[in-house]
C-alpha cells in the first residue's frame, strides 16, 4: 500500500512538473512576441533573417523584409527570437 501511494504521488509531481514547465516557457515566449516591434532584426524558426516591417497581432501576422524590395508575410509563431546587434548586447 505504501509503495502504490508513493508511486502514484511520484507520477502526480512529474506530470505537475512537465506541465508547469511547459506553461512557463509559453509564456516566456508569449512575452517576447509581444514585445516585437516593427523595425526589428528577427529569426524565423526555418531560419531566415529578416527586419520586420509590420505587425499585424490581431491576425496572428507580420511582414519580413529579408532583401531591399524583398518582404515575406509570416505568421508571428514562426518568429524565433529577435536579434540583437552586437555593440547592444
């Protein structure tokens, strides 16, 4: 009996700990997306560096221009994470 207790509490705090890990790091990320700005450096997730150009957050959107001329519409979740220029690190 004490060993199915002690299993089955062992399974409870793992199953809390997975959950509670995953919803701080959508979270995290959930805070960076809204912190983008247009004008920002970013990386996609298929890895493509680009300068965001708009930023539409109602529909989940944003424009990336990867060339002079050249602008790609995303979805703001392809968004990796922004990058910062060296001499502002």
């Amino acid at each position: 009996m004490d060993q199915t207790l002690l299993l089955l509490v062992l399974i409870v705090a793992m199953g809390g700990f997975m959950f509670w890990s995953q919803w701080r790091t959508k979270k995290r990320y959930q805070k960076k997306i809204e912190q983008l700005q247009t004008g920002d450096q970013v990386v996609t997730i298929g890895g493509i560096h680009g300068r965001l150009t708009s930023i539409d957050r109602d529909a989940g959107r944003a424009r990336l221009e990867v060339a002079p001329g050249v602008e790609l519409e995303i979805s703001l979740g392809a968004v990796s994470h922004q990058v910062v220029p060296e001499g502002e690190e």
